[in-house]
C-alpha cells in the first residue's frame, strides 16, 4: 500500500481524536472466560520471566502532539460506517496483494531515544526495512503496550510498560495498519489504560483486534477489503496473568485462548464472508525457540476451524514453522522493535498473485520471511549473504518440513512434515 494515503488518514484522524472512541472500523476480538487457575497461575509465573528490561515508560498528556499533521485527502477512501478500503486508486493496475507481519513491538526507551537523537523513523528501522512496509498492503504487529495517561500499574508484576498517546505518531511513521492487543502487557495499567489504547489507536486510524470495552468488541476482528479482497485478522492470547484480564459480556479485557470455543467460532464465521482468515496468537513459552505441544495441537485447531495462516508471538525469539493441510503456522516471530538486543528477527511477507481477478483461493500464497536484527532501539534488514544464508539453515533447523530459497521464500519439503532436529 502506498503509505502516503496512510499519512493522510492519520492527519484527518487526528483532528477528531478527542472523539473517536465510537468509531466503528471493524476491530477486536475477545472471549468471555473463567480459566482453570492452575493454568492462569502457570501463566502468571510465566509473566514474571518477561524480557531483560529495567526500566518504566513515563506517560506524557499532550494528545494533540500525537502525530505529524501531513496535509491529504482521503478521497472518500474512509467509510467510517463499516470497513476500511485500502489502496483503491491502484487497484486495478497491480497484481499483487501483500501482507506483512511483524512479532512484538514496544516503544522502548532504547527506541524512543533512537528516534528522537535521528529526528524520525530512520532511526528505528533502516531504508530496507520501511520500504518493504511502504510497499506491502497492510502491515499487522503485536503492540505489547497501551497507549494511556491513565490507571495503576499492575500488581505483582515484574514488567509493565505504557506510552504516552502522543507516542502513537510513531506507529503512523512505521506504516502499521493494524495491530493486536491480545498479550500479557494489554492490561498493565488496568481497564481504563486498555480503552484508552483503543480510543488513540482509532484516532490514528489504526485498527486493532483482540481486546475492547466488552465481549461483543471483543469478538470482532480487523476486517479490511484490499484491492476487492475480503481479509480478515484475528488476535487472542492464551498468555494472561489474571482470569480478570478475559474480556467478558460488560467486562473490558482480552480475547482468552485457552478455551478454544469462542475462537474457533469466530473463525468459522470470518471463513463464510472472508477470502482470507488470518489469526495472531499469543502463546509459548519466553525464550524458546521450540512450540510446545499445545500449541501445534491449537495451530491444527484453529486450521481447522477455516484459518488460513496462524502467526505467533509471545517467546522474544523466533520459532519454526510448519504447513497443516496447505495452510502455514508461523510459531512465533519474535521481537521486531524492542527494547533489548534482537539477535534475530523477521518480517513474514504473504504474497497473493490476483492478476485477472484470480481469486485468493485458487493457489496458496508465497510466504517469504525478511531476516533482520536489532540493537540501542534501532532494527535493521540483513543484507550480508553469508547472515541471511546462516538465518534461513537456523530457521530451517527449527522448523517442519520447510525449507528456504535465498530470497527468504518458503517451501514446503515434498515429503511433508519432518521431525524436529535433535
């Protein structure tokens, strides 16, 4: 997608910010759910792992500082009423289709201060990098952080992070349409922390799945029309420290995952009015690069169910991949923008051939993963062959059955899945 309608549609966003909680772009996704506490106290002690940080974010106030005012037109491209068509005006001349997927994302210190010593996004992702973003259609991350002035830390807990609203501008300079909620620092700074996120992702013109005020919200995903293609992206976490953080029918919080129920559904119902159904899941354990069972039993699940792509986070490191039934599992993707050192990260592209008005289903999508790393809040694209050549032979020793091109493309092993490497 050309980013320059995105730059548009976030400066006519910010101008009705204070307002925009009742917007309705399709969003959010949650469940209603009481968890066995054995399983949530697992959880929480897996919540006290977090990630090598030391440090709080500090909340500012001034909300109309929130995003770089870029003067634009949107060109009735914005029905606020319904879904959100993207890039209409080129439509009809490219044949291609692009998704881009990110793992974790959280404004650091690290990275705000990159930002702030370069004066803009170039010194948080490199030229490579924002100009795979610039090129895809949409371009969905994990934020693993509200956007909030408001609430109380959470108790008992090791790490909790917030940034300011008017923080969210970055978002807009990265090039991100959509994000998930659904992960274990949502609720750092409680329900009003969590609406508030919301309400500065809307006035962004970011949407966002997998956590809202109530169920209903909740149980809605992002759902977008690209170049006359119906996708539709679901979040959920099966990584919650308290019961209380589950959305519920009046009840603010995340769509919960360790029931499958109400997931599944929701999946099955996106499959009826959707060409594509896509879900990220939070889940694993931190810092393994191996799945756990669980999880390739919920990955078979939720394929089952009429996903067609399953993309994970949670671990802070990258995980294997596998294919069931045609359709990939990306176990986890890492951190991409964080606050502490990324020997490897990636970027998963999803790439669709519609030439002639073929339809998604017809053939199965070119997966293709963009290896990078990241130090002092400034992540970059792997150039060097010899880096990119050592990242696909590791990602092939964590996964299934895949394989790597050295252009990144993904391909299945004609004998299907293998087992993992000893």
């Amino acid at each position: 997608m050309g980013k320059g309608y995105y730059k548009a549609l976030l400066a006519a966003a910010v101008l009705a910010l204070a307002g925009c909680s009742g917007k309705e772009y399709e969003k959010i996704q949650g469940i209603e759910k009481s968890e066995e506490n054995r399983v949530l106290e697992k959880q929480e002690d897996t919540g006290k792992q977090e990630e090598n940080q030391e440090w709080e974010i500090v909340i500012s106030d001034d909300l109309e500082a929130d995003a770089q005012m870029v003067s634009g037109k949107l060109d009735g491209e914005l029905d606020l009423t319904g879904e959100v068509p993207l890039g209409e005006d080129s439509s009809t001349e490219d044949d291609r289709l692009t998704l881009l997927f990110s793992g974790d994302v959280l404004l650091s210190d690290h990275v705000l201060n990159a930002y702030d010593k370069a004066n803009g996004i170039h010194g948080v992702l490199d030229e490579e990098y924002c100009r795979q973003i610039e090129e895809s259609d949409f371009f969905m991350v994990n934020q693993e952080f509200p956007f909030s002035d408001r609430g109380t830390a959470a108790e008992d807990k090791q790490y909790t992070f917030r940034l300011p609203p008017k923080r969210a501008a970055l978002f807009g300079e990265m090039g991100i349409d959509g994000v998930t909620l659904a992960n274990n620092h949502a609720l750092d700074f409680g329900q009003e922390a969590l609406l508030d996120s919301c309400q500065v992702l809307d006035g962004a013109g970011i949407l966002h799945t997998g956590a809202g005020a109530n169920l209903e919200e909740a149980r809605r995903p992002v759902s977008v029309e690209i170049k006359g293609k119906r996708i539709a992206i679901i979040g959920a976490t099966r990584v919650i420290p308290v019961a209380d953080w589950a959305a519920g029918r009046q009840h603010p919080g995340m769509l919960a995952a360790y029931d499958m129920t109400v997931l599944l559904d929701e999946i099955r119902a996106r499959r009826q009015d959707h060409d594509f159904v896509a879900v990220c899941i939070h889940w694993g354990i931190e810092r393994d690069e191996r799945p756990q069972e669980y999880q390739r039993t919920m990955a078979r699940q939720m394929i089952d169910a009429g996903a067609d792509l399953v993309v994970g986070s949670h671990p802070h490191v990258l995980q294997g991949m596998e294919y069931y039934e045609g359709k990939p599992i990306v176990y986890s993707l890492g951190n991409f923008v964080f606050g502490s050192s990324i020997p490897r990260t990636a970027l998963l592209q999803v790439t669709w051939d519609i030439k002639d008005g073929a339809e998604m289903g017809e053939g199965e999508p070119v997966l293709r993963l963009i290896p990078g790393t990241s130090g002092a809040g400034y992540t970059r694209m792997l150039t060097e062959e010899d880096k990119r050549r050592e990242f696909f032979r590791y990602m092939e020793s964590i996964s299934y059955g895949v394989w790597f091109e050295e252009d990144g493309e993904v391909k299945k092993d004609e004998d299907g899945y293998r087992e993992e490497s000893e």
